[in-house]
C-alpha cells in the first residue's frame, strides 16, 4: 500500500512494497517526488537485481523485507529478445 508525505523541502515522499517478478523477493521502495522535477528512475531488486522503473525526483530507495522465494541464488539477467 503506498503512502506518502510532504516534508518542507517541496518534495512528496511515497513507499510502497514490490514483489520481485523474476525471484519472488518482497521488498520496500521509497520514492522521493517533486512536480515537474520526476525523471524516469531504475532500482534493483535487492536479491537478484532486477531492475524496475518508477517516476522519481531522487533515485529511490530500497529496502529487503522478505529473501526470495524461488530456491535459486543466482542474478537476473536481462535477455534481448
């Protein structure tokens, strides 16, 4: 569930929690936005490294709650096809 504040600086603050789609690892993201300031950002997934992409002022910020789920220990890796 996302939440968010304002603190001073004009910046809004969102989180929320994301499940990995590739290794099932469930983890926080906290995003900093700022309107007419968001750029596209990347972050990773704290256990394999998937990266997703989300509309941010700051890069965001990540955080493991759960470890992967998928038995596997090994990182994404991205395919061109």
């Amino acid at each position: 569930m996302a939440e968010s504040s304002k603190p001073a600086s004009g910046l809004q603050r969102a989180y929320f929690e994301k499940t990995c789609t590739y290794c099932g690892a469930l983890f926080h993201v906290e995003l900093s936005r700022q309107g007419g300031s968001n750029s596209e950002r990347m972050f990773a997934c704290p256990e394999c490294g998937k990266h997703y992409e989300v509309l941010s002022a700051l890069p965001p910020k990540v955080r493991l709650i759960n470890a992967r789920t998928d038995g596997k220990s090994g990182g994404y890796q991205e395919t061109m096809f």
